[in-house]
C-alpha cells in the first residue's frame, strides 16, 4: 500500500477564506480507529457541502475531507469484527464532519459505525440511496410506526426533487403509498411522474389562501425536507391521526404552529435525525432499504468523479442540484 492516497481536501487559507482540490494526503490524516475501509463509492450531500465551503458549524478545523456516506471494502479491523474484503456501509455519525470522509479513498471508523452491505445492494446502489435514502426510510419507518397505512390516503413530499425529496417519493411509490410530490421545479414533472409520483404540484399550492388554526384535511401524512414555513402551512392540513416526518430546515429553523391540529386531530410531528442512529434500528431501515431500494430511476442520480465535485457542491449549495450525486474513486 503506498504512504498517500487521494482525496477531496478543503483547506482554510491565511485570510479565513476556502479553497479545495483534489491531492494526495497521507494516511496520518486519518483517526487512530479501528476499522480500515478502501472507499469505492461516495456521495454529495448538502452537509458536504457545507463542510466543503468552511462551515465550522459542521467542520471545526481544516484541512479536511468531507463525505459523511462511504460504501467500500475492509482492508483491515483491529477488533476483528469484520474480515478482510467484506463489502461495508458506513453513513452519518462524525464521518464526514469532522472524522476523514468519503471524499477519499480511505476512511477509518470505530467499528460501531460499520454496517455490512445488504445482499441485495452494490456498493454503488449503497451510495445511490446513501444518507439521503437512509434518511427517507427512516422517514418512511416511523410513519408506518404511526399506523399510516397506504390505505390512510395521499402523502405529501416537499422538496421532491432533492436527494431525500426524491428518495422519499420513490420509497413510499415502491410500498404502494399514494404520493404527491412538492417542488419548485415543475420542469420536473417527467422524472417525478418515473420516481412514482401520482400527483405532482407547485410547492406554492400548500399555502392555503387562508392561514386558520385548522385548515381542510387534506394529506394522511407527509415527509416535509425543507421545514420553516412550509412545515408551517402543513400541519394544519393533515387529516384525522396524521403524522410529517421532518429532516430539513431549509426555509429556517423556526416553527410557528398551534395547538389544535394535535389535540384535535392526533397529529403526530416525527424528528428524523438521521446521523446518530442507534446500531439496530440502523440495521432495521437497511433491512428495508435492501427490500426496495433497487430500481431508482438513472435519471434521477449522476456519477462524478472527484475532480468534478466542486461545481456539483455549488449547485446544491445554490439549490440547483436534481436527485441523487454519487462520487466514484478511481479503482
């Protein structure tokens, strides 16, 4: 093995400013954990990106290599948990924040963090879904937890067509829910219609023309990505014992609501947080993911390479990005 491998490295200059590229780092950049993982396939993100701009929010010091989703192979493990070869998964936790990444060609990882690959997933299909599927199944998961069913009647995706957006509308599509996809972008009413939308609408239709306490029950649930006002206008709609999983704050991390629609109705408002899950309920939700995560749409996903990673970083970062962005290392 040689003495550096490649990897995305952000770097902070004299003038508190970023920069990043692509360049051999040494194995010294990487934690003294037990497992030693040669990453095949990475993916993007919008804590990535983040991370990859000086967010010390997310990283606290540079240089770093983000990339909080890495599927690969053991090279080694000290505790002898995994042998060597085995085909592993590793999202969330501090990988990527401020434990070395999936944005190089190596990670090292407590063991706890690991995962085996489900038989019924490639490295790649892993990363296809990455932390952005895992957290649209753990969305999924704890709405079939509230008993909503797909007999309870039509679910709400905002942010449709962002990589839990579009994670969410195909997973639900797959169980046989009825799935209305939210989005800004009506350009992309093909690829929604073949991720499994059956209803497909302006984001700007969940604002009722009149904000009351409780509005029409209109959704049996909804998986809300962008949180803010949105979630805002949401909760008012739901029907008798609905329930929204939220995992985004991208219109503002504030929420103005009411009392009525939860002790009225039942509404349940379900947190995903999907970095710091505990190891079994993780293994439950690849265990789904393995059943119905094959078919995702090509549209809906591109392979990069490193070297192309920092204009797909501006485009999420801007809103821009479609789907699922999948990094590939070089064999």
């Amino acid at each position: 093995m040689n003495n550096t491998f490649k990897a995305y490295q952000v770097e902070e200059n004299e003038d508190g400013s970023f920069s990043s590229e692509v360049k051999q780092v040494p194995f010294s950049v990487l934690p003294d954990n037990e497992v030693l993982i040669k990453v095949h396939f990475s993916s993007l993100n919008y804590k990535d990106a983040l991370s990859a701009t000086g967010n010390k929010g997310v990283t606290k010091s540079y240089p770093f290599i983000p990339g909080i989703d890495a599927s690969g192979e053991v090279i080694e493990d000290k505790c002898n948990t995994f042998t060597k070869g085995d085909k592993v998964i590793v999202t969330g936790y501090d990988l990527g924040m401020n434990t070395s990444g999936g944005f190089g060609e190596f990670i090292k990882v407590p063991a706890g963090w690991v995962v085996p690959l489900p038989e019924n997933i490639s490295m790649l299909q892993a990363m296809i879904v990455g932390t952005a599927g895992y957290t649209a199944a753990y969305g999924v998961t704890r709405l079939k937890r509230e008993l909503v069913t797909p007999q309870s009647g039509e679910v709400v995706v905002t942010g449709a067509t962002g990589g839990v957006g579009s994670m969410a509308v195909f997973l639900l599509s797959k169980l046989g829910y009825s799935v209305t996809a939210a989005t800004g972008k009506m350009d992309q009413k093909q690829l929604l219609e073949k991720l499994g939308a059956n209803k497909i609408i302006h984001r700007n239709e969940l604002y009722p023309e009149k904000k009351a306490l409780l509005n029409s029950g209109i959704y049996s649930a909804a998986i809300d990505t962008v949180g803010g006002k949105m979630l805002e206008a949401l909760i008012p709609q739901m029907q008798q014992d609905g329930a929204i999983a939220c995992c985004g704050n991208i219109l503002g991390h504030e929420l103005h609501t009411n009392i009525y629609p939860f002790i009225l109705r039942g509404v349940s408002l379900l947190g995903i947080d999907s970095g710091i899950t505990k190891m079994p309920f993780r293994l439950k939700i690849w265990e789904l993911l393995n059943e119905v995560a094959n078919g995702f749409p090509k549209e809906a996903y591109k392979i990069v390479h490193p070297e192309q990673l920092r204009v797909e970083i501006e485009k999420i970062l801007k809103g821009n990005q479609i789907g699922r962005v999948v990094l590939k290392h070089s064999a």
